[in-house]
C-alpha cells in the first residue's frame, strides 16, 4: 500500500503548483474525454448552434461518478457531458434507459443544494427532446476524429460525445469544463453521495471506500487497473476469504474513495508529464515533493543540459581537450547533479516505479523503490560516470557520457527489435541504475559482437556508417562500466599493455594508413581492416598477419606522397608491437571487449582535428594535415 500513500501525498502537495490547465492535476470526480461536438445554449435551454471539434480543442474535463468512470457496459451515465445516445432522447436508436438514468440524475444534481445555474439549462434543453434534430438541421454529421498521424476515422453517430457551452450575460466562462464554480459544485454533490463507508488502510479514518478504482492511467485508451475485482462467477476470491461474498470485503485492505482517486489522478499525470515508455511498460520517477529531478532513462547530454539540447549547445559538451576528456565530463556531470541537488532536501522521498500489463484490464507494479533524493542523486551519478564514453550519434549528436538505456537496447538488438525484447531489456537495465547492479554479461557480450560485425551495418550516401558508429561507443562504455576495477581511460593508454587492448590499437593503425592511401588516390571502399573486423576478433593473430600483408601496396603508395605520415605510422605500429609479451602476440585466442577501447582510443587520436593536437600526436597529425 505504500505506493497508494506516495501518490496521495504527491497530489496533496501538487496540486496547485501547475498553472497552465492541460498539465494540472485532475479534480476529484472528474476525468478528460475527447468531445466530437460542441452544443452551445441560452440559460433557458434553448438551441444557439454547434460546431464540430478539433484534435487539439478536444481533450474536455467532465464530471464522472464512481461507476460512469469505470463503465465498461451496461447504462452508467457520465452526468453532464455525455454520447448521443445517452442524452439525445429523438436519436432514433436509442435506448429508453441510458436517457431516463441520464436525466433522473441530471435532475438529481440540480435538485441538490450543489447545484448551478448552467446545469438547470442543460436538463431543460435536453428534456426538450431537440438534440439530435439541432444536430441534424446544423450539419454536424457524420463526424470524423483524426489521430496524430493525421489517420482519419469515422465515429459512430451513437458514440459521439457532447460537451455543453451555455452562454448568458455576467457569464464570463460559459465552457462547463472551464467554469470551477460548476467543477466544485459537482464535487461537493458527489461527496454527499456516500454509498458505502469504511476504515481507510492509507488515512487511517472512517470515511467512503472506493469500489471502482480508476483506470485510463497511461492514456484515453487504457482499460487496465492496478486495484481491481472480478465478479464472483470467475472464483477470483476462492480460497482467499472466509466470509461469505457479501462481507468478503471485511477481509480486505480497503481505501478511501478519495485517496484512490487522488493517488491514481496523481500517477496518471506523472506519467503523461515525465514516464519512460515502452510499449506497454511505464516507468515514472517523481519527488513527493513535485520538484524536477533527473530521468535515469536519458544519455548523458540530455542530463547536463536538462533537455535533449540543441546541436549548439551539444557541440560546447563534446569538445574539451582530448588529454581533459575525463575531467571534463566529471565537472559538467556535478554541476548538473548539483542543480538538482539544489532544488532538492537531502531527505526529499524520490520514487522509481514501473508499471505493465498482461492482460488488457490489468496493470502490475513491476518494480518499486523509495529513496531519499541524495541516495537517488549519487546513484544518478555513478551511473554516468561509470558508463561514461565517448558517443557519436550522429553529426549533430556527439557528447562524452554514458547512453540512454533504449540506445543500448537498440545496439544489442538492433533498430528493428520488437516491443517486446526493448521492454524486456530496459527492465533488465533498470535495477542497474537504480540499485547499482552489474548489467547482465550477455547484453554486454551482445553489444561487442554487433559491433565486431561492422560489415553488416549500412552506409549513408556519403559512406559513412552512422549506426556502427554510435554503437561503438555504447559497446566501449558498457565494457568500460562492466570492468570498473581495471580503471579503463576515456583517451589512449600508452602505458596499458595487456593483448586485447594493443590489438585494438594495431587494427586502429592499420585501418588509418589504409584509409589515407586510399584518400590520396581518391578511392572510396571499406578498408581491409574494417571488412575483416569480426574475424579478427576471433582470431586476431592470424587475421593480423593478412591484415599486414594487405598493407603492402598501399604503404607503397605512401611512401610515394606522404613519406612522412607513413613514416610516422610504421614507428606507432614498431611501439605498439614492441609492448606485447611474444606469447600474447602470437596467441590467437578470441578477443574480448577490451579490443574495441582500444581501438577507438587510438582511432580518436589518429583523427583529431588539427586545432586538438596534443604533444603525444602532433608529429602524425602534422604529417596528415600538411599533406592533405
């Protein structure tokens, strides 16, 4: 139950912090629906004119009763705005009973001492037995609705629903959704229509239990409920109760029909404002105390800039010193966790919460944590910096830090995974982040194997492979993240000489001299070392050996028009061979991931932009810049 308390104290103490009226939290009693068509009226109830609605004008708050919010059949009327066939009584098909419990409890509210004057309009107009006659003579007919794909389909006379606009002088709101007095009234009136009372397991007083929990949580169309009840034909309760099915609910834990509503009004809004989704997944995290914090589903560039960030804005947090890369990250990722912390007490209750669905009318708490934000914080942060690498996410998207977790669902499995297998790996991921566990071996084993492949991944039309390049630095930053005790650098160990890490470094050469020979006479083609990626992470002594000899011409090329860079090259691959003990060389054992750090460590040095020199490349970057 304590999720239920979580989101009854959030709504308590949001629920005047938004002003703007698409992002506040729902009353009591109320909930949004899509109208088709507006019918404006006098005070007397007299027919003015009606108009069709837009997608973006639709979205409508009406007043709702515990049993018309969770109707799925039968005649459960909303009580005010409702479809045609509830409240128009000349609808030739419609049914006696859905219009006779629409209007008897239209004219129950307006008998109330909660009443309101538009609401005595309305029972006027509609006992007036015009509406679908009105609707005819203005043409409203048929009525189409259109998605946000623009995809436009034909909605049922009977299924479209109306909403009331009644308009008389000293009015200045005449929309019955926009007018609080009406929202209240309608409150009040369906609080005094206690049906059933009981002790609260969440407030600890005797108030009115709710029996139809809320549903709609992740959207118009959702039917799923967290809380729910069976009938007693589907022997849900059997073996569960004692007591007979009138007084099972004693045995119960029962809740309070306001703090359902507020709780469940709460998640609703969470998850329309900030949830991570994934088909039918929902992962929300929120301070109790409605203040922002950090979503632990995005890459490192979205966390420091607080949003997905502009390519300008991006460019100011992918270039800092090669030898500073590290550092660099780790200031700017502190000046954002700060910014968070400075919002934030350190004993402000952060909760991460996922939600899913089997079946469509049932929804399961998948996972739960409660945390105090400097807790939350900390985790925020480890994560990043230990899953920090250099990304390349496209020419407008390069940034130092760790990636988002559908990127590395997505470079596991490709672009064209299923919903399914990305739900399935995000939630593997998310107790890494949360609770600071080791990602699963084998999605990271997966990671480095795509990437090895890289002769599988398309080009774009100017050859570049955009896809394999934004999954080499996923691959490196989870094999960094996963051997955090080695201490592996963001830039180019010179002194690590272990076999996989200097095997990376001699295709990352070889593949370099390759691809300037072939740029000096204009070529276009993958290079060798690049065809033979995966094979050489299988046997890397053995493809080393072709990989060389393939060499050949073009270092013979080279040494034509470009002496110096060839040069300079021969005397890194000299070093780089000169460090391996001969048993590791001559082994052709199959690489692990270290391969691919460095690999692109030594790539990045290779292509620094002439203005990112450092002492350690100026002589090979000099050569290339000045021959080109």
């Amino acid at each position: 139950m304590s999720w239920i308390q979580k989101l009854y104290e959030t709504y308590e103490q949001c629920e005047s912090t938004m002003d703007v009226p698409a992002e506040k939290l729902w009353p009591l009693s109320h909930l949004v629906k899509r109208a088709h068509v507006e019918i404006i009226i006098d005070e007397r109830g007299s027919f003015r004119r009606a108009r069709t609605l837009g997608r973006t004008e639709a979205s409508t708050l009406i007043p709702v009763t515990e049993s018309s919010a969770g109707r799925t059949a039968g005649a459960a009327p909303h009580p005010l705005c409702e479809e045609i066939s509830y409240c128009a009584a000349d609808y030739p098909e419609i049914s006696s009973e859905r219009f006779e419990e629409y209007e008897q409890q239209l004219a129950k509210w307006c008998r109330s001492e909660n009443t309101h004057p538009k609401i005595s309009a309305i029972l006027a107009y509609i006992r007036s037995k015009r509406l679908w006659k009105d609707l005819c003579n203005e043409q409203i007919f048929p009525i189409t609705t259109e998605d946000a794909k623009g995809k436009k389909t034909k909605v049922s006379d009977s299924k479209v629903f109306v909403r009331w606009r009644v308009e008389y002088a000293g009015n200045p709101v005449s929309g019955t959704w926009e007018d609080s007095d009406l929202i209240m009234a309608w409150i009040a009136f369906d609080r005094s229509q206690n049906s059933k009372t009981g002790f609260c397991m969440i407030t600890g007083e005797f108030t009115r239990l709710c029996q139809n929990h809320p549903r709609f949580l992740r959207g118009s169309d959702d039917g799923a409920k967290l809380i729910s009840a069976n009938d007693f034909n589907g022997y849900t309760f059997k073996g569960r109760f004692t007591d007979t099915k009138k007084d099972y609910e004693k045995q119960t834990c029962s809740v309070g029909y306001e703090v359902s509503l507020k709780a469940h009004n709460a998640l609703r809004w969470l998850i329309g404002r900030q949830a991570y989704r994934s088909g039918d997944l929902v992962i929300v995290t929120w301070s109790i105390a409605g203040k922002p914090v950090p979503d632990p589903f995005k890459d490192s560039l979205s966390l420091i800039l607080g949003i997905e960030g502009s390519a300008h804005e991006a460019a100011e947090i992918e270039q800092p010193d090669v030898g500073d890369i590290g550092q660099a990250f780790a200031i700017r990722l502190r000046k954002a966790i700060a910014g968070y912390s400075a919002k934030l007490n350190p004993t402000d209750d952060i909760v991460v919460m996922g939600l899913d669905s089997a079946t469509p009318g049932r929804m399961a708490i998948t996972f739960y944590r409660e945390l105090k934000s400097s807790d939350f914080l900390n985790r925020v942060k480890n994560w990043h910096e230990q899953y920090a690498w250099p990304q390349n996410f496209g020419k407008d998207s390069k940034f130092i830090g760790a990636p988002a977790p559908r990127d590395i669902a997505e470079a596991a499995y490709g672009r064209r995974l299923d919903d399914s297998l990305r739900k399935a790996t995000v939630e593997r991921m998310l107790p890494c982040i949360i609770d600071g566990q080791a990602l699963p071996r084998d999605l990271v084993e997966s990671v480095i194997r795509r990437t090895s492949n890289r002769v599988s991944f398309e080009k774009d039309k100017n050859g570049r492979q955009w896809e394999w390049e934004k999954i080499l630095g996923i691959a490196c930053a989870l094999f960094k993240g996963s051997c955090k005790k080695r201490g592996y650098q963001m830039v180019l160990e010179n002194d690590r000489t272990s076999r996989d890490y200097l095997y990376g470094r001699l295709l990352s050469i070889a593949e370099h001299i390759e691809d300037r020979a072939l740029y000096v006479s204009g070529e276009k083609r993958d290079t060798t070392a690049a065809k033979l990626m995966q094979r050489f992470a299988d046997r890397p002594n053995s493809t080393w050996r072709t990989i060389e000899l393939a060499l050949t011409p073009y270092r013979t090329r080279l040494r034509a028009k470009s002496p110096a860079f060839l040069h300079n090259m021969e005397m890194l691959l000299d070093e780089v061979v000169a460090n391996f003990e001969r048993d590791e060389f001559v082994s052709d054992r199959k690489l692990s991931g270290e391969f691919l750090l460095g690999y692109h460590c030594q790539r990045l040095l290779l292509n620094l932009p002439k203005q990112d020199k450092t002492d350690g490349s100026a002589s090979d970057n000099d050569s290339i810049n000045n021959d080109n």
